[in-house]
C-alpha cells in the first residue's frame, strides 16, 4: 500500500489521480478531507492526519510499503518531516520518497536548502530505503505565482539578471514520482530532475511572445520588490521570503542544470518550456 501527502498541491493532486487511473489504491493523509472531494474512491483510503501531530501520522502508516513525503514551506518544515520519518521507521515502512529541491543542503543560505537538506540527513541516517527527488524549480510558477503580471501587465518581474535555470514541469516530475512509487526497483537513490533546457528569464519573455501573439517583457528587480509581488499574488509573507533568499542563488547559477534523469527512469523525455507554454495558453491569454 502507499501513502500520499501534500495532496492539495499539484504535485499531490496529479500523483493521486495517476496512481488511480493506473488502478493503484493509496492511504491519503490529510489535514483537511474537504480539499480532496476527487479522493471519493474507494481505491483510497482518507485519513485525517497533520504532520505536526505524531499521533496522527502514525494511524495513517498502517500496512504502508511505500510512503510519499511531499513537505510544506514553512518555518518547521525540518520538525514536520522528522515526525514523518519518525513514525515511517516505527510503522516498518519498507520505502520513503521524500521530495526534496535541486541544491538541497543543511548548510544552506536559503532556508528552503537547508530545511530539505536537514531531512534528507535524517532520512539518509534513519536506515529507511529511501528515494530523493531534488526538482529544479518549476515552470508552473509562471502560472501560480507569476501569472497575473504576465496576463495583465504582459511582463515578467524577476531579480534574476540573465541566470540561466532547467525549469521542469511539474507533470513530469509527477510521471517520475509515481514511476517511483510503484515499480519497487528504487533504492537510495537521489534524482535531480529538470526540464529538457536551460532558459535565461529574457529568453523564456521570448518564448511567451511568440506563444501568445504579443510582446511580454522581462523587467529586472531588487529581491525587496520581488518578495512584495509574491504576496501580492496570494503568497505568505514567510514563503515569499523563503523564496526570495533562494532567487539570490539561482541569480548566481545554482540551477543552471539540466539533467537528463526524467527519461532515464520513465522513458520519455521532459516537456519543453514551449510544450507547457502551448498547454497553458488559454490561461496566459485570458482576460
Ligand atoms: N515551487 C517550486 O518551484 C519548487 C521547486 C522544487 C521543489 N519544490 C518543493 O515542492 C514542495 C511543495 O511546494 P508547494 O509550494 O506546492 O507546497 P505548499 O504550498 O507549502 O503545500 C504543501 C502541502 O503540505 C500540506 N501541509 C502543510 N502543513 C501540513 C501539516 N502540518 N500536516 C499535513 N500536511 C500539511 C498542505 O496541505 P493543506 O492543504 O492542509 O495546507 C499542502 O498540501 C515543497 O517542499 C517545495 O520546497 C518547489
């Protein structure tokens, strides 16, 4: 049986609705039930839990061989996984699949780095089999959090300078994930996955005007302007910042990378930035 989190994500949703159009069921932990109203199946099992509460973890770990760690950004990202970890270990759980991020390091500037950096120290030191899927950032951004600039003011706000970054698109990460989950063949492996290209933000502005017909504009920023605008688009003050420590490191070529492990492990290779940009036209040109 599998264990899922982070079912409100897109992340989440996708791995879930893959798993059960491949006819797999699944355990969903969940803070919330009412998130989920396409979990109705009987294929899953949904079982109210928080990552802060032990307790809670633990009743959804029973008879789990593969679990799903999809952590939050947040200030006790480190805390909530090690109760995961905790109870997975205890539980007898034979595999965890943590997602992670490119760069992930305890001793990391960036607090995302390092939060998923400690976990993965603590995964690595509990004995657990374990997987980590360390994505590079994900081209969705320019949906979720970048999206409305783009739509309404037609330009791209970014304090990236011309750094370069493999942008991979969450439905391949997702493909990668459930491949992961069910074929049993992984062990203590890390995958950095990315997308097919490394694109600079003037020359994703490009791709964006060819795509929608009109000219969109990269607009250079201080990393103060930045965090404003993420919270602007509906994003905590906390993550915004988070986010904002970690553009410093992408600006200094961090996630300059593109790998080719996506295809390795699922056969096909990663949409392009032009494949997703066509899939989520009707989006960017919406009024
Ligand atoms: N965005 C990127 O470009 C990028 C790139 C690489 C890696 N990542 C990683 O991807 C992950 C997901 O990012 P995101 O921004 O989509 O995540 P997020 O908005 O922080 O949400 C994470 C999920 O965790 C759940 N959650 C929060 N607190 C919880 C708790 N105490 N107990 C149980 N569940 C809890 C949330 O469910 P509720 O509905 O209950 O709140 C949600 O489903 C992060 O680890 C991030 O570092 C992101």
């Amino acid at each position: 049986m599998i264990l899922l989190t982070g079912l409100s994500t897109a992340t989440g949703r996708r791995v879930a609705k893959r798993l059960l159009k491949s006819g797999h069921s699944f355990t969903a932990l969940l803070r919330d039930g009412d998130k989920a109203p396409d979990l109705k199946s009987k294929k899953v099992t949904l079982v109210k839990g928080d990552l802060s509460k032990p307790d809670s973890i633990k009743k959804a770990m029973d008879g789990i061989e593969n679990a799903f760690l999809l952590p939050p950004t947040s200030e006790n990202q480190f805390k909530l996984e090690k109760n995961f970890i905790d109870a997975a270990k205890e539980a007898g759980v034979k595999h965890l699949v943590k997602y992670s991020v490119l760069g992930a390091d305890p001793d990391s500037p960036s607090t995302i780095l390092k939060y998923h950096g400690q976990s993965e120290k603590y995964l690595k030191d509990s004995g657990l089999r374990y997987t980590l899927i360390r994505p590079n950032l994900f081209m969705q951004n320019f949906v979720n959090f970048y999206g409305q600039q783009i739509r309404k003011k037609k330009e791209i706000r970014l304090p990236l300078k011309n750094a370069k970054c493999g942008y991979v698109d969450v439905r391949d990460t997702v493909r990668l994930i459930n491949k992961v989950l069910t074929s049993n063949g992984s062990k203590n492996k890390i995958y950095t996955i990315t997308g097919p290209e490394s694109l600079s933000c003037l020359e994703i502005t490009e791709l964006f005007s060819e795509a929608m017909g009109k000219k969109i504009n990269y607009v250079e920023i201080k990393p103060k302007e930045f965090k404003k605008k993420m919270i602007e688009a509906g994003v905590k003050e906390r993550v915004a910042e988070a986010y904002s420590e970690l553009y410093k490191l992408v600006r200094d070529g961090l996630y300059d990378q593109v790998t080719d492990d996506i295809y390795k492990l699922t056969d096909r290779q990663p949409h392009t930035f032009e494949e997703f940009l066509d899939d989520n036209i009707k989006f960017f040109l919406k009024r």
